[in-house]
C-alpha cells in the first residue's frame, strides 16, 4: 500500500507553485551612502524642549555609539504636540560616553542623578556642547519621499550622505541651513 501512496504523489499535480520563501531582513545601507559622524534619534518633544532650554544637558540611551559619532540628528517625535521632523542638531564628544556614575554633577541637568545612580534604564550618556536648529526641518513625508525613509526613526540609524550635504553640509555652506541654539 505504500507503494501504491507513493505512485499517486508523484503523479499529483498542484494548482499553485511552492510558495518562496520570503526574507524578513531588511537590505542594508549602502555604507558610502551615510556619514558615519552622523546619527538620526527619535525624542519626544518634551525631552527636546528642555534641551533647548538647556535644563537637560544629557541625552541617555540604552546603547552605546560607536566612538567618532559627533552629531545627534533628533527627529521630534508627534506625541504631545510635537513636529514629527527632524528639527535640531546636536553636537556630542567623538569619544565621551558616559556611564552611571560618571556623569558630572555640576552644571546641573535633567536626568543626570538618576543616572548617576543607576535609576534610568538607559546605560550611555552623551554630554550635549552645541544645539543647532534647522532652518527647513525635514518633515516625515520628506523623510518618506525624498531621502528613502520607510518612516519615523526607531533606534537609531546614520544619516545619510544626501540629507547630509543638503541640510549640514561643509561649514563654510551652513550658515544658511542651519541657526545656532547655543
């Protein structure tokens, strides 16, 4: 009788192709294509305001960047009233990452005891030394249409070359994209 089960599978013809198989990963970035100084971060506009303010001189994250990363590119989030756009640019140490405890406790900042004392579930601190304000903020649907975005950064993710030079570019060119905050 197996033989007989066997025979007919062979035989069976099926309505439809075998499905592929679909790859859940995403493609990577070209590297030549992003600026590896440069990363895009998320942050609720309540978070940002105090950083204009310069109440909070500290950004916490749970990860690490890489040493050599100078400049957070923050997307301001739509939750509470905020812009969802890519609004500021920070200008961090290439090299400083602070951990708990590390943080120094003078000037004052937003969050810095309750990382100093392990109470955030962030591990990395990155000390805030300029804040610039773009002149024309890239809007979601820019990032969407004209920079290939999928949407709104989760994470964080380097900036990419284009968006680079037509928003930052080489100092000598900035002074029309961008106004200094502090």
């Amino acid at each position: 009788m197996a033989s007989r089960s066997s025979t007919r599978d062979k035989h069976r013809i099926t309505k439809r192709a075998p499905a592929k198989a679909k790859s859940h990963s995403k493609p990577k970035a070209n590297p030549s294509n992003r600026v590896l100084t440069d990363v895009l971060l998320a942050i609720k506009s309540v978070h940002l305001a105090n950083i204009v303010s310069r109440q909070k001189n500290h950004e916490y994250r749970k990860y690490r960047l890489r040493d050599g990363v100078e400049r957070l590119w923050l997307y301001e989030t739509a939750e509470g009233g905020g812009k969802a756009s890519i609004t500021h640019v920070a200008v961090i140490p290439d090299s400083v990452r602070h951990v708990p405890g590390s943080v120094p406790t003078e000037p004052f900042g937003i969050g810095n005891e309750d990382f100093n004392a392990g109470l955030k579930q962030s591990k990395y601190g990155y000390p805030i030394l300029e804040l610039y304000e773009l002149v024309q903020p890239v809007t979601l649907a820019e990032m969407k249409s004209k920079w290939a975005m999928g949407g709104a950064p989760m994470g964080w993710r380097y900036v990419g070359s284009d968006l680079w030079t037509d928003r930052w570019g080489e100092s000598d060119e900035r002074e029309d994209k961008v106004k200094k905050v502090f």
